[in-house]
C-alpha cells in the first residue's frame, strides 16, 4: 500500500513539474523571486525532450509501480500519462523535440513579455 501511495505521490509531483515548466513564468509576472525556481526547471524539462533525457523521476515512479504489484510502464512520464490526453498517437522523437522547443518559446515569449512589462 505505502508503494502505491508513494507512486501515485510521484505522479501528482511529476505532472506539477511539467505544468510548472510549461506555465510557470505566468507566475513570475506576480512574484519575480519565482524566475530563480523557474529558469533552471524548465532548462531541464527542454533538456530532457530535446536530448531525450530520461527524468529520474520516471524510473523512481515505475519502481514504486513495481513494488506496489503494479505492472508500470516502459516509456516515460510524458508518453505515458499526458500523451494520450494530448495526442492519439505515440510519440515520435520529432514530436519530442517539438515538445521542448515548445517549452521554450512560450517561456521565453513569457519571459519578454514579463522584462517588457518590467521597463
């Protein structure tokens, strides 16, 4: 039981992370101090798309998957859970690396805009 807990805990956490490095400059237009947590996360959540690094939190979940008598899953985070809310078909390594360059034009559109509104 306490497997499973910690898997479905990893999950939350996982898709926060995601969201946060998606959306997360929206809130440095509200509290500036949140472009120190913000900058270096979504560096890496575009790191691992474009690179097709493979998040330590992805192996960790599928563990606790495991050892909760769980079968997990044999891709990652995003293919497993958000794809197919987001797109009917698999992933392709050219949809991964349109996924991070996505990552950061719309950060580094949100980032302009937050300097521009700053001046």
């Amino acid at each position: 039981m306490i497997y499973r807990v910690g898997a479905e805990l990893l999950v939350i956490i996982h898709l926060a992370f995601v969201v946060f490095v998606v959306c997360g400059a929206l809130l440095v237009l509200y509290r500036r101090w949140i472009a120190l947590l913000h900058v270096p996360m979504a560096l890496w959540g575009a790191a691992t798309e474009l690179l097709g690094i493979v998040c330590p939190l992805t192996p960790l979940e599928q563990r606790l998957w495991r050892l909760a008598g769980e079968a997990g899953y044999e891709n990652g985070f995003i293919e497993h859970y958000l794809l197919p809310l987001l797109y009917p078909a698999g992933l392709t390594r050219s949809l991964q690396i349109g996924l991070g360059l996505g990552a950061l034009l719309v950060n580094g559109a949100l980032y302009a805009w937050v300097l521009a509104r700053g001046r």
